[in-house]
C-alpha cells in the first residue's frame, strides 16, 4: 500500500475591519505538532480531517494550528507566526519530495491592515516553495469566508460548510478530506472554478435556512447530483464587515471533469443571486417596535421571548458587552429575563463578597462605548465559577470555532430585579444552551432571553422558543451595511450601491 504523506495546519479567524481594537498573538489558541491530534473527537473541523486520515492511513504530519473568536484586524504577526513554523517543517520536506498532500483548516476572511486576503497569501506562498508547486492542496473553508479567486484557482479541493447555523463544520471537513484522498489514491487531479457576484449581505441574511442562501444552496446540491465528476459546490455568504476587495458572496466549483460544466454551474447561481439579492439585505426593526409584541407574548405564555441583537454578534466579532437590552429590561421589567454580558472588570469587583450579598455595579459599555454607555445597577451576587463549559450539542456552531470544550473565563450570576445577568470574561458566542445552564439557569424556565447574535444561535434556542425577534440596536455589526466607512470593497456593490 501506498504511504499517503500529508501535511496538516489549521489558521481561523473571521475579522471585523471596522472595529478599533486588534486581534493580537495572544488571542489565538496556538497548538503546534503533536497537540493537534488532541482534537479528534472533538467535533471541530480538525477532528474531521483526523477522522478520515486514520480511516485511510494517512501518514499526517501535524504542524501548526492557530484560531481566535472573531475580532478586529488582525496584528502582522500571526500570518507571519503561521506561516514562520509552517514553512520550517514544509520547506525541506516539499523540497525533498517527500510530501503527497497540504490539509488546511481554514476560515477564509482573515485580514490584516496588510494583508486583505491572508488565506490567499498563504496558498500563493505555498506554491512559491520548491516542490509546492503542483503538490495538491484540499482543505475546509467556512460559509462565511470571504474568497478570492487566488484562492480557489489555486488549490485542489477546498470544501464549505453547507449550513449556517454551522451544524456540519465537522462533516464538511470530512468532505474535503475524502477529496484529497481520493487524488491521493487515483492520482487524478480535480479543478476549482469560482465566480462572485456583486453583492455582499449582512450576517442576518445569510442564514441557510432562509432565502437567499436556502435556495442557493439547493442549487449547489442539485448541480453536484446531477453531474458526477462535481466533487463539491460551495456558497459562500460571505462576511460582510471586513473591509476587502474580495468581500461578500461568492461561489466555488470543485470538479474532475469538464471544466465548462462547472462554469455552467457558476452561471446559474451567479445570476439567481444577482436577481434575488434583495432578499439578503436584512434590516431590523428597532427594540421599541417590537416591545408591544413581546409583552403579548410574555403575558401569553409565549416563552421564553428570544431578543436578538445582531448589532452586538458575538460571532461577528463585536464585543458583547453592549447594554441597550439590559437596560430596556430594567427600565420596564417583563417578566424573569437573562441577559449575558461581556464585562471582565465587572467579574473582578465581584470578587471582594459573598455570595448573596450586594453591590453597586457597572456593567457594560466599555468596549462598545461608541454605541451605549455602561448600566449602573445594584445587584445581588447569585454565583460565581470558573466559566468552563462542555458543549451540549456537539454539532453546535460553536464546535466549528472551538471544539466541544468552552472557557468563558472566571465568570459570576448577578440579580438586578428581575433580570439576571451572566458576566463573563472572555466573550463567548450564544451557539449552545449549556453556556447558560452550567452557570444554574434554565433557559426553558425564562420568560425573556436577551442574545447576542445573528443567525448562529437557531440551532440551539429555536427548539426551546416560544417567539422571537431580530432587533436593531447600536453597535459595530447593524445590519445596515450602508452605514460602514467601506474603503476597499470593489464597487459597484450592493446594497452598498442600488
């Protein structure tokens, strides 16, 4: 049997352009060589790949993996870091001939204030190496990359997510793993094609359960079942608060066969999106227009009440300690509420009592302080822990980003009214209900849940939901993408442009 040599790395994280801060080395949960077998089992994209190289008997060399929860721009020096100690193990061994295959577990809308398109750089670097040049290179991206042409035309087999919620990241990997080994085993070589309209949405409308994506998606699997050569078609929503040329929708082709079959592909989706684009431009009614219903539906049993707040998403890298909810639920109180904020300094000054005793606390608003001010409160300290979690759903968002092990960070319960409030120190996505319930809340036993995010939550609160509404607030990712100071983005470009 033929030894199947791959090289294995891993560089996620989806960047916010607009936002102030940046996203230091530090940020990054960095694991390099052998660490990266500890994900499999996991249920993150890395243990997919893992999975199929031990059902193939891939010999793997594992070299470095690198992600962060979204954020700002990313500083210079982690491409440089990545690429540092990925080129150390890769060089001698492309240049010796001694490597079959590249694996990369990828996110596709990394950016730095240099480097707009830092998956691109990677591929093209690659390929600059002695011995890089032909070596086939699959991998996973996520829906929301943002992807350019370098990228696809580039590489072998790069693979999407199909769902937003990410509920099959594990399972897309898979699929860009069974990609690679098939070249490996077959010694064919496939094709990528890509196209991009001009169009670019807000998270809010690029869930997959929903049009524009639902049918674009259909789309993708019907060209795949009726052309067997297509090994994969790819919609990308894009992620539409970095400021890039290659920012927004875009389509990817995978194919072992003719090459015109798969351009025919890209022209159907191509021209659905172009036609139907108003159905992504997703706008939000504001907190106040929707308080009526909420009230109804409270007084109706209609609970718990999900009030989604896309303007401070988690997952889109805003730092989720805005507080209009909260202070919209202690102002006018309905019914027994929970709100989770983002706030390490509030966590701290906790730490000088006891629990059920009381302080006079702000929480909030510093990290968002161009949209909110902080809320000053008295509250009662309800618990306090550690903040780690494991999640409930194994196919959560959240696995796509961090594995089934979450660490909020020291984090505390507090009661003001009728409100509680989880406060964490490390901000962390509200993709699983075992974030709320390993701090002793019931989010079934809620009447109003206050949620920061965008389409990525579904998974785990649809099921539990008595109603729901999206609301507009301030913050860095509103879904009024003709807000934004857009510098780089190609134009024309809708909605940027009618």
């Amino acid at each position: 049997m033929v030894t199947k040599r791959v090289l294995l790395a891993g560089l996620f994280h989806e960047t916010h352009t607009f936002l102030d801060s940046l996203t230091p080395l530090d940020s990054f949960e960095v694991r390099v060589g052998s660490q990266l077998l500890d994900a499999r089992g996991d249920g993150s994209p890395l243990s997919g790949v893992l999975q199929v190289a031990d059902e193939s008997g891939w010999d793997v060399t594992p070299i470095i993996d690198m992600r962060a929860t979204p954020g700002g721009t990313v500083a210079e020096i982690v491409p440089r870091h990545f690429w540092d100690e990925f080129a150390s193990v890769a060089t001698p061994r492309l240049a010796e001939g001694t490597v079959d295959g590249i694996y990369l577990v990828l996110h596709g809308a990394m950016a730095t204030e240099k480097i707009l398109d830092v998956e691109g750089r990677i591929i093209e670097s690659i390929r600059r190496l002695t011995g890089g040049e032909d070596v086939p290179i699959c991998g996973v991206l996520d829906l929301h990359g943002n992807i350019s042409r370098r990228l696809i035309v580039q590489t072998q087999g790069l693979v999407a997510y199909r769902c937003n919620p990410h509920t099959d990241a594990c399972e897309a990997a898979i699929r860009g793993a069974r990609i690679l080994d098939r070249i490996l085993t077959d010694g064919v070589q496939p094709q990528s094609v890509w196209s991009q309209p001009p169009i670019m949405w807000p998270p809010t409308g690029t869930g997959t359960a929903d049009d524009p994506m639902k049918t674009l998606t259909e789309m993708a699997r019907e060209i795949e079942d009726s052309h067997p050569d297509i090994a994969a078609v790819n919609v990308f929503g894009g992620f539409s608060f970095a400021d890039t040329p290659d920012t927004g929708v875009s389509f990817s082709v995978v194919t072992f066969g003719d090459s015109e079959e798969a351009e025919r592909g890209l022209g159907s989706l191509m021209q659905w999106s172009m036609e139907h684009q108003e159905l992504g431009n997703r706008l939000d009614p504001t907190l106040a227009d929707v308080l009526p219903d909420v009230r109804a539906d409270v007084a109706a049993g209609r609970t718990p009440v999900i009030l989604v707040e896309p303007a401070d998403n988690i997952g889109g890298g805003a730092p989720g300690d805005a507080t209009g909810i909260l202070r919209c639920l202690l102002d006018a109180p309905i019914g027994e509420s929970v709100v989770v904020i983002n706030d390490p300094d509030a966590v701290l000054r906790l730490d000088s009592i006891e629990i059920g005793e009381r302080i006079r606390l702000w929480i909030g608003g510093q990290a968002s302080a161009a949209f909110c001010v902080p809320v000053e409160t008295d509250v009662e300290l309800l618990s306090r822990s550690d903040g780690q979690f494991e999640l409930e759903d194994r196919n959560s968002h959240l696995a796509s980003m961090c594995g089934v092990h979450i660490d909020m960070g020291p984090s505390a319960v507090v009661r003001s009214g009728a409100t509680r409030i989880l406060l964490t120190t490390r901000k962390t996505p509200p993709f699983d209900l075992g974030q709320l319930r390993s701090q002793g809340i019931e989010p079934t036993e809620c009447d109003v849940i206050g949620v920061k995010a965008a389409v990525a939550h579904r998974r785990a609160f649809d099921a539990i939901t008595g109603a729901t509404y999206t609301v507009g607030t301030p913050g860095p990712c509103s879904s009024d993408l003709k807000s934004f100071p857009w510098r780089h983005v190609r134009r024309p470009i809708y909605p940027r442009d009618e």
